[in-house]
C-alpha cells in the first residue's frame, strides 16, 4: 500500500474552520491568487498544520527543488509541495492551503485536500485565482467568481464567471468540494496580460478585499493597499515608457468607450 501523502503535524481543536486555498502555477497569473493567500497567512499569524508529500505529484524537472547553498554548503532543499496552516483571529479559526498546482494524480492529490478539509471540519472554502486578460491596467481589478450555489454571488454582490474551456486544479477543486457538501467561493482576479509583472499586488488586494467577507475576518489591507498603489505606479511608467505598449492601451480604452 502505497503511503498517505498527507501528513497532519499537529492536531489542534478548531471550530468550524473556513479553508483558504490558492496554488502557483496555470491558476496564478501574476502570483496574485498566492501573494494574497500569503499575505491573510501572515496577517493571521498562521502556523504549520500539514502538508501533502510532493513525490507522487509532480515532475521534478518541470518544478525543480530550490536549493540554499552558503560558502559552498548546501544549507536546505525545499520542494515544490502544498502547505496547511492554521490560525484564529477575531474568533473565527482558518485553514490556509499553499502550494504548486500538481502536475500528476490530479483526483489523488484532491483527494488529500478533501481529507484535509474533512479532518479539521472545514464546511467553507474559498479558493483563489487569476487570470491574464484583455484588460486596461489603469482600472480597479475585476473579480468574478464560482459558486457552490447562486445564493452566495448575490450575498457578496459578485459577478458569475461564464467559461468553457481548459480548466485548472482550481476549478476540479471547487467542483469535488462542492459534490462533498462544502460551500465553495472561487474567486478569479483578471490582470492585464500585456504587463508582466509578478507579484502583482493589484491583483492580491483584489482577491482579500473580495476573500475577506466570506471568511468573515476583519484585516486592516492598508500595507496591502500602499504595495498595490506602487505596483499601478511602476505599471503606469513601463507604459509610458514602451510608445507600443501605450498605443496598445490607447486603442483598449478606444474599445471600452465604443461599448
């Protein structure tokens, strides 16, 4: 029998936990979806709970391990794997979930996060995405979402994602976690595709101040909002610096004023 790739390495008392997920790869244009996972991580305070093993999900020469080396020593080896922590704050307990989109065993390695969500009682999930688009830079970010039921756009004034197409661990995610009885937000930021820059803390403030209600947390987004603030500052000067780029975002904005 093949090992369990989920390993708990502690087992606190939680109450009613909401889980938070967010992966880098497919479904993280511009690192947004994890800045912002990262970022409630580290406001909430949140601490290791568990991990998924990483060896049979991914291809290790697409995602490489990172490695520290100092004065010729190697000093740590992380691996591209996906992290839980936990944390209470304003009397509501939470589950972050972090990590790489799996490149193998999809309905395995969901699986895991189904256990894990069963395990510490989680019965809401958000999770986290964004996307690249045909989008002017210079207006707020747009979110829309996926529901586990219609109930919730309204509730959270929330615009219904329409797509077909190639879909991401993302949307297999909601879609298991809905079949098990959660209810799931999936909320999707859509960034300019023309500009790279990544992390794009545009669109993480997007994703937490849209996350943020449903999880029923209150967080002061204020150093969020001054790094998005300079992340619009350093995009508005990359195109005015690029005669094409501006052109471009010229004709954008022709477009949405001919609508």
């Amino acid at each position: 029998m093949a090992p369990d790739p989920l390993r708990f390495h502690v087992r606190p008392a939680l109450r009613e936990p909401s889980l938070l997920v967010a992966l880098e790869g497919w479904n993280d244009a511009g690192e947004a979806a994890t800045t912002a996972a990262r970022w409630i991580a580290d406001q909430t305070k949140a601490v290791p709970l568990a991990q998924i093993d990483p060896e049979e999900f991914y291809d290790f020469t697409v995602r490489r391990p990172h490695v520290t080396v100092e004065d010729g020593i190697v000093q740590r080896l992380e691996w591209p794997t996906t992290r839980f922590s936990f944390a209470s704050h304003g009397g509501r307990d939470l589950v972050i979930g972090i990590g790489v989109e799996p490149h193998l065993r999809w309905r395995t390695w969901s699986d895991a996060v189904l256990r894990a969500a069963r395990e510490v009682g989680a019965r809401r999930v958000a999770l986290l995405g964004s996307y690249l688009a045909d989008v002017l830079y210079s207006r707020p970010v747009g979110v829309t979402a996926v529901a586990s039921d219609e109930e919730l756009l309204g509730r959270f004034d929330l615009e219904a994602v329409r797509y077909g197409g190639p879909t991401g661990m993302v949307g297999l995610l909601g879609l298991r976690l809905r079949e098990a009885g959660c209810e799931v937000l999936a909320l999707w930021a859509g960034l300019p595709h023309y500009i790279q820059l990544a992390p794009n803390a545009r669109g993480a403030l997007a994703l937490v101040e849209r996350v943020v209600p449903f999880l029923g947390l209150s967080l002061d987004t204020a150093p969020l909002r001054h790094s998005a603030d300079d992340c619009e500052q350093r995009v508005s000067q990359m195109v005015s610096a690029d005669p094409e780029l501006a052109e471009y975002v010229r004709e954008l904005k022709r477009r949405e004023f001919a609508q």
